[in-house]
C-alpha cells in the first residue's frame, strides 16, 4: 500500500502580532508586588508579572518562540526591580 501524503497547514504569525506579544511580555514582566512595614525599613518584593507571563507563555498557541518570551519575561523582572513599578503595600 502506498502511503499517502498529509499536508499540514502552518499557521504564521503576523511581524506586528509578534512585536505587540514581546511588548505585552515586557510589560507584563516588570509588574512587582512590593509588602513593606512601614516601622521597620524591611521590604519583600514578589515577581508576580513573572509567574503571569510564564502561565501566559506555556498557554500560547504559538510555542514556536517559547524560549525567547521566557528570556524576555527574565529580562523584564530584572529591569521592573530597581524600576518602581508595580504595586506596593505597607503596613
């Protein structure tokens, strides 16, 4: 028997659809949730924007690039930590 041929349809990302999900994973990275006691000068910074953009990232329908959101998700948190961005709570 002669096997047959499947053709399997790519689907390809738009250039402007990829730039705006690297820009989405930039910002979304940076987010910091910062808890401080106001007494005492101590302060616990959590990368929530980090956790968000990798369940972002493992749910993409293109998995193609998934090492590159994660590296951008990485350099995004280590920017977002001497930035002041995101939220702070104090006690």
């Amino acid at each position: 028997m002669a096997k047959a041929k499947r053709k399997t349809k790519k689907t390809t990302e738009l250039d402007s659809t990829y730039f705006l999900k690297m820009l989405l994973y930039l910002i979304i990275g940076s987010f910091w949730l910062r808890i401080s006691n106001h007494a005492q000068t101590s302060q616990i910074p959590l990368p929530i924007g980090l956790f968000v953009g990798v369940l972002f990232a493992r749910q993409e329908h293109f998995q193609i690039d998934r090492k590159l959101e994660y590296a951008i998700l990485l350099l995004a948190m280590f920017i977002g930590f001497w930035l002041p961005i995101g939220l702070s709570i104090t006690r």
